[in-house]
C-alpha cells in the first residue's frame, strides 16, 4: 500500500508572510514588485454630482521594480521608497523570482517577467498568479469586471 502526504502550500495573509517564505527559497530570489494606481470609474448620483465608485476601475502600472527577497524585507521600506517615485498608488502587485545556485537572476530576464506582470495588468488578464497588497500589507484580490 502506497500512502502520500499532501502538504498544503503556505498562506500568504500579509506581505510578512511573504519575506518569511524566502527562507524557503534559494539564495538570491528577488521580489518583483509592480506599483498599482486605481484610476475610479465615475457614477452620477441624485443631485448628478460625478462620485468615484469604490470598487470599480482601471487599473494602471506606475512603476516596476525587483528587490532582494530576504526575511529583513520590510513593505516599511519599499513602500518608501515608492512613494519616492509617486505616492498616487494603491496596491502593490507581486510575485518571487527565486535565484540560481545562490545567484538572482540576470536582469535581462527579471527586466521581462517585470514587463509582463505590467502587461498582464494593462490587458485585464487573470491576475490570480499575483499576490496583491494594499500600502499597510494587508491581501486583497483583485479581478477584471467580466469575471466578477
């Protein structure tokens, strides 16, 4: 009789959780990050006065960039340094490239998984791949209007 054993993958519920699961990854794995700005669609009330509807807009690329992915990552200090660029951002749109033999990846080659996370944003693609936070490190999901 053959037995298998299913261990679940972890659950990111904070950016935390995140930089902890590099001390599973190899050495050199970078944190590809994606700055997310929410351009609101509008909707006219009673008065027909234009409101920003809370759940409901297009979502745009501010900035790209990968970071070292060590247990010291702290969202404290990439949210800093984003603001730097632009502070009109919501959501911070992520995934891990792991090294090689202890090495990060070219930058050719983060410089394209980079791109297409951008891409992927821009097209309203499936961004179940992604893990997605707000500024204080908190998950959210994010999904394109015809899947909702």
């Amino acid at each position: 009789m053959t037995v298998e054993t299913f261990t679940p993958e972890p659950r990111i519920t904070t950016f935390d959780d995140l930089a902890k699961m590099s001390e599973m990854d190899s050495p050199g794995t970078k944190l590809l990050v994606v700055l997310i700005n929410v351009q609101r669609l509008q909707e006219k009330t009673a008065s027909g006065e234009h409101a920003a509807m809370d759940d409901q807009g297009t979502l745009m690329p501010l900035m790209v960039r990968d970071f070292p992915l060590t247990p010291q990552t702290r969202l404290k200090d990439i949210v800093e340094e984003a603001d730097q660029v632009s502070t009109n951002w919501e959501f911070l749109m992520t995934a891990v490239l792991p090294g090689r033999n202890g090495e990060p990846a070219p930058e050719d080659e983060t410089e394209q998984h980079l791109t297409r996370m951008a891409q992927t944003l821009t097209t309203g693609e499936n961004l179940d791949q992604f893990a997605i936070f707000t500024r204080d490190g908190e998950p959210v999901q994010l999904q394109a209007m015809s899947e909702q």
